[in-house]
C-alpha cells in the first residue's frame, strides 16, 4: 500500500504505526533521513565529541572528536575490524553500533572506564525502544545476536528494566589519556524521526583541553595512538579474516 500511494518516509511509518506492524525499512530510512545540515551541527561541535544513532544504537554519524575518542567505530577501513568488534570479524562487514562496542569490545582496549553502568543504561534504553518495534525481524535478529554474542547481554536483557535517552555522566579512558570525564546528553533530531543526536561534554578543563589536543593531532595526521594489545588483535584478525 505504501509503495501504491507513494508514501514518502513520514507518512510511510505513521502508516505502519496505524496498522501496529513493524516496517523493516525504518532504520536504513532514518539513514537516508539525515539531513547536511546535522552533519554540519556535528562539526562545529568539536572538540565536543557528538554523533547520530538509532534508536537501536546504530552510529549514522559523527564528528572529528568522536573519531579520536572512539577510533574503532569511525574507521571505515575494513581490515581492522576486530579492534572495535572481535565477534563480528568472521562476518565481513564492519558495523557500527554502540551496543556492540559495549559488550563484544575487549576490556584491555574499550573506550569506556564505567562499562558496568553504561552497558545497563544502554540495554534499558533499547528495552525501551524495542517496546516500538515488537515483531520486527530486524530488531528480533539484533537482539538474539546480541545474546548469542556476549552472556552479559544476555543477563542484562533477561531484567526488562527499561529507561528512555538522558543525562549521563561518563568516565573515557584514551591510551594517551587514562581519564576523561564527559557527560552525555540526547537531543531528539526532528528531520530525521527515530534518531537522537548525542553530545559529550568535557565535565573538567583537563579532559576539555584533552580532547582538543586529540582532535589537533588527528586533524594534523598524526597516526591514531594504540593500547599495547593492538599486536595481538591484529594477529587475531590476520587468522580469522578469509585471504
């Protein structure tokens, strides 16, 4: 019906919403949904670090601050996929997701210092969220990869707590910066339904100044800082990547 009216994207998911059926194509709309303008919000919030997500946690965009703070998820090339997700490896394909960061990302390398209170606020959230899109097979298919994937998942899933998008203090950790402190905070983006736009602000001038040191290097090219077990991941990648 919706393709015989010519629905554009709004009127197609108030349509679904009408008939309570999920539409598989939600995601990959808001995707396409996200308007220059975003982008550029994005940038001229560094050395704040700022990115786009789903309400599932997919990562559509970001900025040169969330790059240096989270290497992994924002580099597109796909021969380092394991550093940032080490059970998607065998997959081939190089996805962006929070969530998985948070539970499938090896504790000597993760980005988060307070992973334990972060990885709980995440899946309240998506428990939350999921409430909108009961039956689809996507989130079906996301959710039971996620439990098949990390056992703490699993456990935390298994509660049913849920919790909407809010303020969050958050504790980073950098190879070159063993702390910086930030705090989160969502803002829904209108043009692009379905998504939120999330921005860290330094809490102390420590992590402030930090933050726009990395961003310096990162514009100047200076090569991404590793952790000391990068050589082993790499290893781990050689043998698990075909050819």
């Amino acid at each position: 019906m919706a393709r015989t009216l010519r629905l554009d994207t709004v009127e197609r998911q108030h349509l679904f919403r009408l008939a309570e059926v999920p539409d598989a194509a939600a995601d990959g709309a808001a995707s396409q949904l996200l308007p220059a303008e975003i982008r550029a919000v994005l940038d001229q919030l560094v050395p704040m670090p700022a990115n786009v997500v789903t309400e599932r946690f997919d990562i559509l965009a970001w900025n040169a601050a969330y790059a240096v703070l989270f290497p992994p998820p924002a580099d597109p090339v796909l021969a380092d996929p394991v550093l940032a997700y080490p059970v998607l490896a065998s997959t081939g394909r190089h996805e962006r997701n929070s969530l998985l960061y948070c539970f499938t990302q090896p504790s000597c390398c993760t980005a988060f210092e307070n992973q334990a209170e972060q990885r709980a606020a995440l899946v309240a959230q998506l428990r939350a969220a999921y409430g909108r899109h009961v039956g689809d097979p996507a989130w079906t298919g996301f959710i039971r990869r996620l439990e098949a994937a990390s056992p703490e998942f699993a456990a935390a899933w298994a509660t049913q707590d849920v919790a909407q998008p809010a303020s969050h203090a958050k504790v980073f950790r950098h190879p070159r910066y063993p702390r910086l402190a930030m705090t989160s905070t969502s803002f829904a983006v209108q043009a692009a339904p379905g998504t939120r736009l999330v921005v860290y602000t330094p809490a102390d001038q420590a992590t402030r100044r930090a933050m726009a040191a990395l961003v310096a290097e990162h514009e100047a090219g200076t090569p991404t800082p590793r952790w000391p077990c990068w050589p082993a991941h790499q290893a781990r990648a050689r043998e698990l990547v075909p050819g």
